[in-house]
C-alpha cells in the first residue's frame, strides 16, 4: 500500500470550505482503491492566527512542514491582515523555503458554456502554464528611502539569477518535449533590457538542447491579447514570476472563472514537500456561506495525485469535474446553480466512482 501524509492549512475566509471537499475526494479515493492512502494533520495558521500570536505561522512551521509528503492549502488573506504580510509570512515563505520553484496552472476549458469567449471551445482552450515561483519580482528584493518625506523613493528589484532562469526555462522544455508539444516563452525584453533580454537569451540557449521541440516567443501584452482572441496559439507556455500569475488570472477567465483555477508549486526534486492550492482569494464576504466553489482546490487535488504518480487518478478526477459541470443542480452560484458548497461535493463522490480508474474497477480489486 503507497501512503501519503499530508499536511492541512485550510486558512482563511473560504479556505476551510474549500479544503474540507478536497480532503472528502481524497478519502473517497482511499476507500474506492485500496492500494492508496493518505494521513491528514492540520494546522490553525493564517490570519486569524496572526491576529492571536502575532505571526502567520509557527516559528518552527517550516520544519514541523518538512515531513509530509505534500501541503494542502486553502487560501490566505482576511481584512485587518495587511495582504503583504499575510502573502509573505506564510504562502511566499513556503514556496521559497522549499524551493517550490515550479508553479504549474492548467488553462483547460471543461465545458464550453463556461467560457466567455465567442467560437472558442475545449479543442482551443487547453494548455499549461508553468511559472517561475521563486524570484523574478516577487523576490523581495528593494528598499524604501526617505520614507514620508518628499523625496521618498522606493526600489522593487527584480532578481532573474542563471540557476533560476535556466532551471524554470529546462523544466517547460523537458515538459514540452514529454507532451510533445510547442513552447511559448513570454517576457517583456522591449522594455526590461537586463532582466527580459537575459530571460530571452537563455530561452535560445536552452532550447539547442532541444530541437525537436517547437517554439514561440511573445512580449507579454501580445501574449495577453492571444489568450484571449487566439487562446489556440499555447500548449505549453513558461514565463516570470509577475507575469505568470497575472496572466493564470486572465487563463482563469477563460475558462469559466476562479472558482476553477488550480495551481500546483512544484520541488521537482523533491527534497521538500510540493504545495497544492487553488488559485482564488480568500473570498471574505462569501465565508461561512456555503457559497464557495470548491472545484479549484479538487483540481489541485488531481494536481497532486498526478505529483504523487498516479496520474489515473488526476485524470479522474478531471472528468468528474468535466460531467458534474453538466449537472447544473449541482453547481454553485458562481456556476450558474444553487447548490452549497458541500452540496456540490458530495454530488462529485457520487460520481467520482464511475470514474475511477480501470485497474481499481476490476474484480480482482473488490471495488464496483
């Protein structure tokens, strides 16, 4: 038997709904296949902790963290936590302690009635975005001079290092050529002329490793605007930091919203454990509603099914989600239905299990 532990942090708003239908496809998973199981510890961090103690997270968090085999999270950030310090004291601390320097979000269109876009369907929406997780602008880098006085000058500095440029760069050609698909880098080298120029630069020189696969290069306000009227053009894209989550919300759009939108950050190399997550805010007004969509945070769970190497059982799920978004009773009301949040998750276990894959389906397995 392959067992996982996996470490909870529902966290705020949302959070705790969406996780808790997560955790029930989990188990559902575990009873349907009894080759699998999974260990749940949860921790209370998040903002509501930090109004308590002071602090986002333990001061040992990160080692109490080191353990599990992957880290399940709900949402952070809730009013009267500044977003910097709740972002940085607890998600981006995560991501760049464990070097989870892989960020992978699905574009992938799973029912075209979803989509706002005009004579665009599942065929034209499917691709994946992987983005840069651990510096670019998001490294923390900066400085702010002469606070509160008329000179008053603050610094943002982007960091694009040559290990973290070429390791992102290496990883989306490698997946590339796996899938056997194209390669679209995005950056902005008109304008940044160090960062973007050397970003470009090692894209080229990376991909003569690699010449059976075929590329693209795109400014990112081109590649904003073929998201949207030529969303066809990507299969795999891999960009920045600040790029790539800008343009996962705008992917998120096409899709049928941010109730849809997973994101999985990645250590490929799996010293540390890999962070699971969907992609939505903590959605404060709808918290404690039973409004909350939780299809995000179960496709973050096909997400680490796949990680954990049992890709029959992400691809279940996907198509659970892809026939349940037929069921319109069953949706919630960002879907255009009336069902609650734990409405909509326990319809997905009812249908969960014909989905399951073939090897759990068989005689010899006991499971129907």
């Amino acid at each position: 038997m392959k067992h996982w532990k996996i470490a909870l942090i529902p966290g705020d708003g949302i959070g705790p709904e969406v996780v808790a239908e997560g955790v029930k496809v989990l188990k559902k998973i575990e009873e349907l296949d009894p080759s699998l199981s999974f260990s749940f510890t949860k921790f209370p961090w998040g903002c509501e902790f930090y109004l308590d103690k002071g602090k986002m997270m333990d001061d040992d968090g990160i080692e109490q963290l080191k353990e599990f085999d992957a880290i399940y999270l709900g949402a952070v950030g809730y009013p009267g936590v500044p977003d910097h310090i709740s972002l940085w004291d607890l998600l981006l601390k995560i991501r760049k302690e464990f070097d989870q320097y892989v960020n992978i979000r699905p574009i992938k269109l799973l029912n075209p009635e979803l989509t706002p876009l005009k004579d665009k369907g599942e065929k034209e929406i499917d691709f994946l975005v992987i983005r840069e997780n651990s510096e670019g602008e998001y490294a923390g880098a900066g400085d702010w001079l002469f606070k509160g006085k008329p000179e008053e000058v603050v610094l943002q500095t982007g960091v694009f290092s040559r290990k973290g440029t070429e390791r992102i760069i290496r990883y989306a050609y490698e997946e590339a050529r796996k899938q056997k698909k194209t390669l679209t880098s995005i950056s902005k080298a008109n304008a940044l002329n160090y960062s973007m120029v050397f970003w470009d630069e090692v894209f080229i020189e990376v991909g003569k490793e690699y010449p059976d696969v075929k590329t693209y290069s795109y400014l990112v306000d081109a590649a904003s605007l073929y998201f949207v009227q030529q969303p066809e053009r990507f299969e795999i894209v891999v960009t920045s930091n600040l790029f790539g989550d800008i343009l996962t919300d705008l992917g998120a759009a096409i899709t049928g919203g941010l109730g849809l939108a997973a994101g999985a950050n990645i250590n490929p190399e799996r010293e540390f454990p890999s962070m699971f997550e969907p992609i939505h805010g903590s959605a404060p007004d709808i918290a404690g509603k039973g409004l909350a969509n939780p299809l995000a945070a179960i496709w973050s769970v096909s997400q680490m099914m796949d990680h954990f190497g049992e890709p029959a059982w992400g691809s279940a799920i996907l198509k659970t989600m892809k026939e349940l978004l037929h069921h319109k009773s069953a949706l919630t009301p960002d879907l255009g239905g009336k069902a609650s949040t734990d409405q909509l998750g326990t319809e997905f276990m009812n249908l969960l299990s014909s989905h399951a894959p073939v090897s759990v389906k068989s005689p010899s397995s006991g499971v129907k």
